[in-house]
C-alpha cells in the first residue's frame, strides 16, 4: 500500500490554503508594498524557511503517535479535519480583513528595514505562530495512509512539497 493518499487533492488543497489571506499573506504584501517586490520575495522565502521548522517538529510528533497506536493517529486526522473545518467556517463568517491600500498606508508611515531583517521577522512570523503548527499536524496527517512505512519521512516529503508550491503563491 502506498504511503500517501490523494496526492493531486493534497497538491491542490495546498494551493487553495496558500492563497487564504492570513498574517503570513499580510507580512508578504505588506512588505512588497512599502519596499517593493524584492522585499516581498524576500519576505515570502521567510515565511517558507520557517514553515520548515514547523514540518520537522511536526513529523517528529506525527511518526512517535503512529508508532505509538494507530488509533491516536486515527484520533488525531479527526481532530484535525474538524480543526480544518472550524477554521474554515469561521473564515467565512469573519469579518473582511483590512484593504490593502490601509496596510500599505500604514506600512509606508515606518522606516525602511533590511531584507535580511525582512527574511528573519518572516522567518519569527511564521515560526512563532502557534496556528501553524496546528495547521500541520491537522492537514498533513490526512494524507498519510495510517500502515505508512516511513510516517516522519511521508510527512516531511508531503511538507516540503507543501512548502515549494507555496513559493511561487507566496511570490506572486
């Protein structure tokens, strides 16, 4: 049996994810908007070198729990479809987020900073947003067949994969 299941609906639900506007979307744009767009790129690789250190931790939690009882792992993909779902739903109940000519009037107002200041507070964003670890260990897992040989490598490999789609999204 293979160890991932639906690759294509994974590749795409990455996609669709990365383009929900959230902080890390607002620090990119923001940036882009008050330095330009090689800010923005810079802010992006940020962003994604800290979604590393989320996907490593993760894997590491993941494949104790597989090894550990299938049935916490079976436990965990329900927690984290409901946690999706949650997210989802309160996305679509919340209220618009601010426009951009506000963010970018805001961000104009503050002096410029280095890209590698840029890179590293992308890198902070990211690694110190708590939601992103749950968003791991609630999306990846769903993808992992439960009887996977290698679940920590599955789950860093669907990470990574996860990770270079969302560069070109994040860049543009």
């Amino acid at each position: 049996m293979t160890d991932v299941h639906n690759l294509g609906l994974f590749i795409l639900a990455g996609w669709l994810l990365n383009l929900t506007p959230g902080p890390d979307v607002l620090y990119i744009v923001s940036n882009a908007l008050r330095s330009g767009a090689k800010a923005g790129v810079v802010a992006a690789l940020g962003i994604t070198a800290g979604c590393f250190v989320h996907i490593f931790a993760a894997a590491l939690g993941v494949s104790a729990l597989m090894a550990a009882s299938s049935t916490a792992f079976t436990i965990l993909k329900w927690g984290g479809a409901a946690y999706l779902f949650y997210v989802g739903v309160k996305l679509v109940l919340s209220k618009a987020l601010p426009t951009i000519e506000l963010i970018a009037e805001k961000q104009l107002q503050t002096s410029d900073v280095s890209l590698k200041s840029i890179f590293f507070r992308g890198f902070l964003t990211n690694v110190l947003n708590p939601k992103v670890a749950l968003f791991f260990l609630a999306f990846v897992p769903q993808f992992i067949a439960p009887d996977a040989s290698h679940p920590a490598l599955t789950f860093v490999l669907l990470g990574v994969l996860f990770n270079v789609n969302a560069v070109p999204i994040n860049m543009g």
